[in-house]
C-alpha cells in the first residue's frame, strides 16, 4: 500500500500580476519556478526519490510509503508556501493507494477539486491601526522607497534581488538573457497580455493517466512540448530584437509570467503577440503530436486569448480578459483540430468580462446583421475549413492599408451607430476606390473572401460557425483589421 499527495497552488498568474512592476512580477515567477524544487527537496528528506515524483510549477503529485510520510510532505509544503510565497493559496490532498491506482489518482483529483473551493484566510490578518499597502489594500510588512509593500509583494521584490529570474531563461536554452524588468522596454505603444491553454487537456489526464507511470509520461511530455514551443517562438519572434542590457546580459523585449504543464501567460509589445502566437501555436501543434503515444491519443492544440491594453493598465485586470478570451476562443473549437485565437484592443478606461464587452462594444448597430468581431482565429498551422487563420487576417490588414485613410474607420463607426449611413458609405467607399484603384480594391475584396465576404453585399460582412452552440453568425473583420494596423504604426513610431 502507498499513499499520493497531490497539492495545486490556486491563482498562480493573478498572484504573480498583483503588482505592476515587472520586476515584482519577475520575482513571482521565480517563486513559482522554484517551488518544483522545494517539494523534490522535501520529498528526498523522507527518502522518496525523482522517481516518484511528478512536480510542475505550481502543481505537483508525489508517491509515498507511509501515511505518516505523505501528511509530512504536505505539512512541509504548506509551511514552505507560505513562507516562499504570502497570499498564494495552496489546494492539496492525501489519498490512500490501496492496490486500485487508477481509482486513487481519480480520488486525488478529486479531493484537490473540492479544496479548491474552499475559502483561504488572508493573513497577516489587518488591524484597525494597520498600515497598507496603496496597491493591494493589504497589511504592509515593509517599505521599499516610497511604496509600502505587502508581504506577497516584499517576497516577490526580495526573490528577484536574490535571484532574478535567470532560471527560468536557462531552462528554456536562453542562458545569457533576461527577460524585460521595466514598461519602458516594452516600448511606448499597446501591450498585450497573451494566455495560452491546452484544449481538451483534462479528457485526456482522465483517459490516459490511470497510473502513476503514465501520469508521469504524460506531464513530462506535454511540459516539454510547452516549453519548447515557447523557446522556439521567443527565438523566432523576440531574440532578434534583443538589446543589451546594464549588465551585458541581452534582454528580451517580452516578459514569461506563467510557464507549466499546458500553461503559458506572457508580457510583450502588442505589435509582437500574434505573430509570437502563430509561431507558438505551430510548435506546439507539432510538438505534441510527435509524442503523442505519451499525452494518449495524438496531438494537441491550444487556445489563445490577447488582451491588448496601454502600459499602465494594471496587468491583473488584463489577465483576466485575456483568461476571458481564451475560454470564449475554445468554446467553438471543441471537436475541432484548432488552436483558436481571440485578441481584443482595450479603448475604454472601464472594461468587464468578454461576454459584455461583446454585446456592448461589438455589436452592430440595429438592421446591420452582426458582430464587430471575425474572430476567433486559427492560429497554428492547423486550419479546419470553416476557419480563418491568423495569416488571411494579416492579409486583410495589408490590403486594407492600401484602401482611402478613413474610409474603414467611418464605415465601422456607422456600422456601430446608423445601418443605413453605413449602407451608403459602403457603397460610396466601393464605386469610388473600384474606379480609381482597381487592382487595389480587388487585392482588399480577395482577403474579405475567407470570411465569405462578397463586392456586392450591402457591406463588408461574412460568416463563421463561432455563434453560441456552435450557429452560424454574421460578422465583419474589419475592425480587427484596423486594431492590428493602429498597433503596428504604435510599434513603428516607437
């Protein structure tokens, strides 16, 4: 008989994207980094070895011989927690093995699931004479400068002065860099908030790790997938525009927040996101399907949200809507050999959730047919039909940059306002460019085609089958052309 502990630390990217100070940030994620290595160390002290040990960042599941063994372990790593890392929850389970392991790992999801939700105090707990941090209304523990800091922050600061966040950069092959520390180098422009998610990752832990061997084959594999793809598309897309930094050391114009199983949550310029997702996306495609054996069942995808926000916007906020646009780009895509993508730009000093900014600012205007959205988008190298790729909306951007300066801008400002006016400005827009700019306007009519736009529609509009339940809807990518080029000339002028 042996005994599983498994433990889940909850909220790791909104722990980590409290602070808005890269540094802060870089610190968290070090944290988390290091977390994997506590628990192996812990485990080793009561004589279980790497053998059975499955540890990720920020998770993990541990084989013990003991019940006494296994309540040890998990009072270590609670304390440890604790300590490493103030205000990060921990969800964690023992369960006895008793000759059924796949009936034991199924009870330890289980159990870890049910801690999940049960409310964590937040300590120190404040006082009515309590001083507190500006940021995060929490008790302060220290100063640093001007700025009070809470105890999750002053860790988060005290990690990074230790240790940066040099481990991480070395476990993707980048030894030698370090990822941005401060907004200004990620330029004056848009930034993005990038969250990527396997799809249908759960059905397969369920099918496919019934044993604890199996259960290891398969996060070894799919960690190594994540993380290649992610060396891979930080190589392609952000190395060759690296600059030294004080230290001699190159610094990436991109920041990892989160990185572990399937995971992956980024910083970077806006301008850079995309193309970082395509190449992502493709990689991991790839990647997962060469060790499919190992994940059960061929390969995977992922989905991928982008909330593209100015610098200052407080990056927690920004990961939630990009969490948010994840989830609504894989809802479509269940069954579907895809990695679906859905970006939006961030114009209004108040946002909500993805379904109110959908209904609130993308929704056309009464008697036009649709949603201001042609997402979401194909964004690796796998494009089902019925899908647009990420590369066709490229294509839609460049050729609507060769259209009249304001002619898009006004029609989608109508669109959102008065049909009728949009009616005529399509139809005006359409006898004075197809006359005067013929080859012009035939290159921007061939990249609406993808969408299922026609010349002679009343307006740009096409369909997908991305409508709730999996409907058909009526939408136009119009709008998602323009933010791409207004954050493309950003990233130019900066």
């Amino acid at each position: 008989m042996s005994w599983l502990y498994r433990y889940e630390a909850k909220g790791i990217q909104s722990w980590i994207m409290s602070t808005d100070r890269l540094r802060e940030m870089g610190g968290g994620s070090a944290i988390v980094e290091g977390l994997a290595g506590r628990v192996r160390a812990a485990a080793g002290s009561l004589g279980v070895g790497d053998a059975d040990c499955v540890l990720a960042a920020g998770n993990g599941l541990v084989r013990l011989p003991s019940r006494q063994a296994a309540t040890d372990l998990a009072a270590a790593v609670a304390i440890a927690m604790s300590q490493l890392a103030p205000g990060l929850q921990l969800a964690s389970a023992v369960v006895a093995n008793e000759g059924d392991e796949q009936m034991a790992m199924e009870e330890s999801v289980r159990a870890v699931g049910l801690a999940r939700n049960a409310p964590a105090p937040s300590l120190p707990e404040a006082g009515p004479l309590a001083v507190r941090s500006a940021q995060t209304g929490l008790p302060a523990v220290r100063r640093h400068g001007a700025t009070l800091l809470d105890a999750a922050m002053d860790a988060k600061l005290r990690e990074f002065q230790r240790a940066g966040d040099r481990a991480l950069a070395q476990r993707l092959g980048l030894g030698g860099t370090e990822f941005v520390t401060d907004h200004d180098q990620l330029g004056d422009g848009y930034v993005a908030v990038l969250h990527a998610d396997g799809t249908g990752v759960g059905n397969r832990i369920k099918d496919a790790c019934t044993t604890f061997e199996r259960n290891r084959r398969f996060s070894s594999a799919l960690r190594g997938a994540t993380e290649q793809a992610t060396a891979t598309a930080i190589r392609a897309v952000f190395v060759p525009a690296a600059r030294p930094g004080a230290d001699g050391r190159n610094v990436i114009p991109a920041r990892v927040v989160v990185l572990g199983g399937d995971d992956l949550t980024l910083l970077c310029a806006a301008e850079d996101a995309i193309p970082f997702a395509h190449v992502w996306a493709s990689e991991f495609e790839r990647l997962t399907a060469s060790c499919g054996d190992a994940l059960g069942g061929g390969g995977l995808h992922a989905g991928i949200g982008i909330a593209l926000v100015k610098r200052h916007w407080p990056f927690r906020d920004a990961y939630e809507l990009a969490e948010g646009l994840c989830a609504a780009a894989k809802a479509p895509a269940r069954g579907r050999a895809v990695s679906p993508l859905l970006f939006h730009r961030v114009t209004t000093s108040l946002v909500g959730d993805w379904r109110e900014i959908k209904n609130d600012e993308l929704r056309s205007a009464s008697g036009e047919p649709g949603a201001l959205s042609g997402g979401p988008y194909a964004a690796g190298s796998s494009v089902p039909p019925g899908w647009v790729s990420t590369a066709q909306l490229d294509e839609l951007r460049s050729a609507l940059a060769l259209q009249p300066r304001g002619a898009a801008r006004g029609w989608l400002r109508l669109a959102m306002t008065d049909a009728a006016a949009a009616r005529d400005r399509w139809k005006r827009w359409r006898t004075v460019v197809s006359g005067r700019q013929k080859d012009d306007w035939d290159r921007f009519t061939a990249a609406l085609s993808p969408w299922g736009c026609t010349p002679d529609a009343p307006g740009p509009w096409g369909t997908n089958n991305h409508g709730e339940n999996g409907r058909r809807q009526t939408v136009t990518p119009v709008g998602d052309a323009l933010a791409l080029s207004s954050l493309l000339r950003a990233g130019e002028e900066a």
